[in-house]
C-alpha cells in the first residue's frame, strides 16, 4: 500500500506528495506441542516442547512468562516444571516478525516419599533368620534384593530367610497418581551359623 498526502497552503492552493509504498511481512503462526500427551507428569520428568514453524531465526520459551531459553532451537527440555505452571513460546521469522503461541499448562503429580523398615534391629543375623521389610507412602510396593525385583503388588510387607552377606533390600514405592521413587537400601550382615559336629 502506498501512503501520500495532499498538501493545502494558506491560498487554497495544494499539491500531493510522492507516496511512500510499506512492505508489510506477516507474522509467524507460532504454535507449541508437548512430548507428554496429557500434559501430567510426575515430578522429575523430563519434557521436550516442540515450536512450530520450523525454520524460524529465534524461538523464545517461557515459563509462565520468564524466558527459559532463547536461540534458534525450536526444542526445549525441562524437567523442573511444577503443577499449573505455563510453556509458551514467542517465534520470531526471518523478516523479523513475531507471534507467539498459546501456552500448555502441565499438571505436576509429586513423587511418594518411600520408607523401608526391617524386622531386625541391627540388620545383623544368622544365615536363615526370617527377617520382615516393611515399605510405607504409597499404593504399591516392588522389593529388590541385590537390585533383582522378588516381589510387586499392593502389599507393604516382604519377608525373606535367604539373605546372602552384604545384600541390599530396597522397595519401589508407587503412589495413587502414578508417580514412583525408591527408597534407601538396608544392607544386611549375614553371619554363618557354626558346623556342629558331635564328637
């Protein structure tokens, strides 16, 4: 479009100017998708937003306002989002024109706080004693001996007598949003029991 005016003097006289013609560049479309389907995670977990178009000189991410990251990535991984918070991004094209997206908000779950208690005060026994370990904070419970699962469901209690010296004990805890952490390892001491021998 081409922009001029006509000029009136104090004698009713008037004379129009050459015009001034504007290029003008459209905006970018931006628009913004989530690795995570549903946008609800747990807490911890990483996510990788993904702008659009492709192409594009800079792409601005924020959260809840605040620039994350800025650069000619058109990906940006987190994992430090917390609950409601929002990801948008500003796109800027070549012209050097801008949009911005509309943002995704994410629900952020928090992981269960896992507990794991043994029988045996100590944690020193004979070979063969029974000893019972207790797992707490959450709706389902996965025991590892040496690492190895023995035992996965809704019960809070795992009870072994064949624990080898050194064995670690730990439970998967898993809560009611399907968040999961594991608890710290109780490392048994296993002394052998003497060789009797009647004489």
């Amino acid at each position: 479009q081409s922009v001029t005016v006509r000029v009136t003097n104090a004698a009713g006289c008037l004379a129009t100017s050459t015009g001034i013609t504007t290029t003008v560049n459209p905006n970018p479309i931006a628009s913004i998708t989530s690795s995570d389907g549903d946008n609800i995670i747990c807490a911890g977990t990483s996510v990788t937003f993904t702008a659009t178009p492709a192409g594009a000189t800079t792409y601005n991410f924020r959260v809840n306002g605040v620039s994350q990251q800025s650069g000619a990535s058109n990906l940006y991984t987190t994992s430090a989002l917390t609950t409601g918070q929002t990801v948008d991004v500003i796109v800027t094209s070549a012209a050097g024109c801008t949009g911005t997206s509309a943002g995704i908000v994410t629900t952020v779950n928090a992981n269960p706080t896992p507990g794991l208690t043994s029988s045996d005060a100590d944690n020193i026994i004979c070979a063969g004693t029974n000893v019972i370990f207790t797992g707490s904070g959450g709706t389902n419970y996965e025991f590892f001996v040496g690492g190895v699962s023995v035992q996965n469901g809704a019960g809070t209690t795992y009870a072994t007598t064949t624990l080898l010296n050194g064995q670690s004990v730990t439970v998967r805890v898993t809560n009611a949003a399907g968040c999961l952490a594991t608890s710290t390892g109780i490392t048994t001491t296993v002394n052998p029991n003497p060789v009797a021998q009647a004489i």
